[in-house]
C-alpha cells in the first residue's frame, strides 16, 4: 500500500486576463498529491522547498492527509519559483521566470517507510532524480512518470533508461511526436510503447486525453468548462486524480484506467476553475462522483 | 424526401510528404454528396463546373446515384481550381492556388423537383448564395451549413442573417471563436447558438467533435488513424455523412445526431486514408458500420 509522490512544489506567479496572484501554492508534487489525495491514503511525498515555504501551505498538505516526512526544507534556502502570464487564449502562456533555488541541488532521498510503497508517481523532474526514485524503491506494483520536451531533448538517454522502469508514461500530444520523432500520433504512440511503458497517456487539454495500450485505444473527452480561470497544474492534477483512482482501487485492467483517466480529467476540470490549488481544495468525493458522472455522459452514444 | 447538396466542385492539385496528384476530383459539394450517398437517396447536386471538367468525375457522381440534373457546366468556362501542399505535419497546409474561374459567377438554381427537398447541406459557399438556395426552397424540415473564416471576417452580416434560417452549424474550433468573438469554445458555443442555429458542430480535426445544443453537450472522437494520406475534404465529408444519416433517418433528436456525428467521423476517416475521393469510392455500407462501431468502443467506459 501507498503512494508516493516526487516532484516540484513551489510559489506560482501567474497572471491571465483576469486575474494575478503572487507566491501562490504550486509545483507539480502539489497538484499531484492533492489531487490523489481525494481517493487514497497514505500519501506519502518526497521534494525539496526552502525555508521561506509558508507554513499555511505545509499546513494544507497536511490537512489532506500528505505525509510530509519526505519534504525536505532547506534551512536559509528558497523556493523553487515559476512566474507565468497567460494569454486572452488561455491555451497560449509565456513563462516570465523559472529560478530553481533549492531545487537545483535537489537529492530526492525516500524516507525507509515510503520504500514499499506499491503506486509511485514520478512528477515532471530530471530523468536522473526519478531514476534515483526508483533505485530506492522496493518493488512498486505501477510507476507513473510525467516529463516534458525540455527533458525529452536534453537528456534523451537518461529518460530512454528510465522508460524502461515506468508502467504508464502520461505527457501531451506535441511531447509524444517529439520523443517518438513521428507526427502520426498513434504511430508515435505505439513507437513508444516500444522503449518500455505498457500504457501511455496522452494529454490534449482542452481536447481531452487518449489511454493507449498495445492492443486498444480510448478516448477521452475533456470538460466543456465555461470557466476556465487559471489552466497551471492542469496537468498534474489529472495526473494525481488518474493514479489516485488506481492506487485506490489496485485495479491495472485496461478497463479500469479508463475510469481513471475520466477521475483524472475529473480533477484536472476542478483545477482550473480556480487559482493555483484553490479548486482541489474546496470539494468532496460526491462533488468529484457527480462530475465523474457527467463526465461519462458526455461521450456516451448508444448504438441503436 | 430528398437531400440537397449545394457548394463547390473542383479540380485540386495537392502535395503531401507521400505524394502529388494533379487535376484530382475536389469540392465541398462532390465530398458530401459521394458521403451521403452511402446513406440515403435521393441527392440532389447544385453546382457549377467547366466544360473541362472531366466526364469520369460526372461519371462517378452517377455511379453514387447522385442526380446531377442542378449541375451546370458552363460552355468554355474553366472549372473551380484549387492547390495546397501539406507539411510533414499534416495539420499544417498551405493553399497555393485558388482560381475561382465559373465559380466567380455562380448563381445557384435549384430545379424544380429539389425544391421540395426535406433536407439541405449548405456546403461552404457566400452566404449570399446560400441564402439564395434557401430563398428556392419551399419548406426544408433541416437546413445544415458550413462556412468558414473567409466569410466570418468579409461577409458578416449576410452570415449573421443567413444563420436565423439555419438549423445545424458545422464550423471548427476557431472558426467558432472568431464568429462568437469569444476565446473559451463553450461560450462561444452558447452565444452562436442565440444567432439561429438550434445545434452546433464544432469539428476539430485530429480532435474529434463537439455537438452542442442549449441543453446538452456530446464529444466524438477522432478515428486513430495510423495511415493518413490527404486531409483535404474530410470536413466536407464529415458533413456528408452526416446529413446522409440524418437523412436516411429521419430521425432529429439529440440522440440520433449523436450517431449522426459518429457517422460523418466515420466517413471522414475512409476520406483521409487516400487521396482525392478514393477513400470513399470503394467501400460499402458493412464497413461503413464495423468502423461506425468501432468509433463507439473507442470511448466506451463503464461506470463501475
């Protein structure tokens, strides 16, 4: 049993067009861990802040039940900080600032009772930490691991070697033409179910997301939100919605990933509804089932 | 009874990274109509070639059991030309060439034995002219369009005014947002919804489908197509398809259209596997319905 969650946490500046917030709540083990929070328990996350972290957010960790023994704080060190500006498009974002601080330095370091943790979710991190994740790691039953074209271009073999360990690799549509060096998407897709992963999971935003396997395919729909006020953590927060579902249920069948896709776009549709981690916070598993439900309705169509 | 299909027809001279084909058979018309005709009977074309349009594309129309007898062919006019070259991403297109020729002048007639056509696909044409199609109607039960940015931006007004005697809208995403002048697609969805139209499609390539009317929403998928060759027409074939089914039908609830637009997905994938309209000229309604119920698993999820 357990879940573990390693990745960023950071403060978030973001601005869109309606709205600004400054040192908010954010990072990609935030989002994960909250959101999978609403499923299962424990949590156990692993990540690095510094000494300037406000207590309120450690506080809201803990609030969800987050164990925090693998958080570790550097004395005299800063956050890791993200500063972003979205466009009147809320698909298009300029980053204004990435200062890594004591993330740089970061050595991700599993505390003993986390190590026969059987779900793990690696966050969007260097191949080389998550590798290090993992040579911890006693014999986790499903590896999720998250990356992105930074990583994908810049340290190609290491994320190559770390494939090979990882059940279900989740990125987007532009990442997965990227590492697979093909623009058919489904030819892509199958390319990459080569290097390693049983399953891959392919976001599409505001076009919903596909769960691929060697021998089938779904497809999922995103959620005609007509408020959409801050997209940051969308992706993680299905992430964290997808794994929490599985972590809760222990069930691996292609059938069953489907429910958690929809539990992660679920999630993900709460998420940006909100500021940094405002919409994960305020919600309860009915508020997440009622969705989930629509969700289902959506793409539904009888035969006849 | 009868479905009325008016738009262009042309000869396309298109580029891929795979191949180049010159003079093919192109035109919103000829791609809806060669769709629908898998469907239902009669099809009734207006549209306007050149006396150099070749009598084996007249021939093939005939072999769909289209009846032709709204088809001009103007005496030492020059049929509707049109280029394009595809990047190695097939989303990405350039148009090379657009030469109007006996479009330039077209005023569509409608023979007497269509006018009382039950159903009408507007194929993506001035809005003038489609207007003036309606105008020759005598009481269509389901008048479907298609447009396009062209006309959103020059002809506005005629749009705005045609689309009060619209039923069913086929555009894409940004299609919708530039018509609604609204960046979230839901939004935009609802308020082009109070110009007229009682149902929006928003069509969105690789994406799949939206269909949307004031009370509910519905999301198709796209067809995971490892071999796609040329794009060009898959719109108009969506489109074709359908109204065909609609038409074959008769059937306008929510839950038919649903169907309907998993069809029109449907034939759009046969469009895109091969060039020009070879795709659909060789397949039969039993392989229309094994992919029509393949499209339906690809987002089939149980509850649990």
């Amino acid at each position: 049993m357990g879940l573990l969650v390693v990745g960023s946490l950071g403060l978030d500046d973001v601005s869109t067009p309606f709205h600004k917030i400054e040192n908010a709540l954010g990072g990609a083990a935030t989002y994960i861990s909250i959101a999978a929070s609403y499923f299962s328990a424990p949590i156990y996350l692993v990540g690095v802040v510094g000494e300037d972290f406000p207590k309120e957010y450690i506080h809201l960790l803990e609030s969800k039940y987050i164990d925090i023994e693998g958080l570790q704080i550097i004395k005299g060190g800063s956050t890791f900080r993200w500063a972003g500006k979205y466009h009147y498009d809320l698909n298009i974002r300029d980053t204004l600032l990435t200062e890594l601080n004591v993330f740089k330095d970061f050595n991700p370091i599993v505390p003993e009772k986390y190590q026969k943790a059987s779900f793990v979710c690696l966050g969007n991190i260097d191949p080389v930490l998550q590798m290090r994740v993992l040579d911890q790691m006693v014999a986790p039953k499903c590896v999720v691991c998250d990356t992105m074209n930074y990583w994908i271009e810049g340290q190609r073999n290491e994320l190559i070697k770390l494939l090979k360990k990882v059940n279900i690799l989740i990125i987007n549509d532009s990442e997965t033409r990227l590492l697979a060096n093909e623009p058919n998407l489904i030819k892509g897709a199958k390319s990459i179910l080569e290097m390693g992963p049983e399953i891959l999971i392919i976001k599409k935003g505001e076009h919903g997301a596909l769960l691929i396997s060697k021998d089938s395919i779904f497809s999922a729909p995103a959620y005609p939100l007509e408020s959409i006020y801050d997209p940051t953590g969308a992706g993680d927060t299905f992430a964290g919605g997808f794994i929490g579902y599985l972590h809760k249920t222990h069930d691996l069948s292609f059938d069953n990933m489907k429910r958690a896709v929809i539990y992660g776009s679920t999630m993900a549709s709460f998420c940006v509804e909100q500021f940094s981690t405002k919409g994960l916070e305020d919600i309860d598993y009915l508020r997440v089932n009622d969705r989930y439900r629509e969700f289902l309705n959506l793409s539904k169509c009888d035969e006849l």
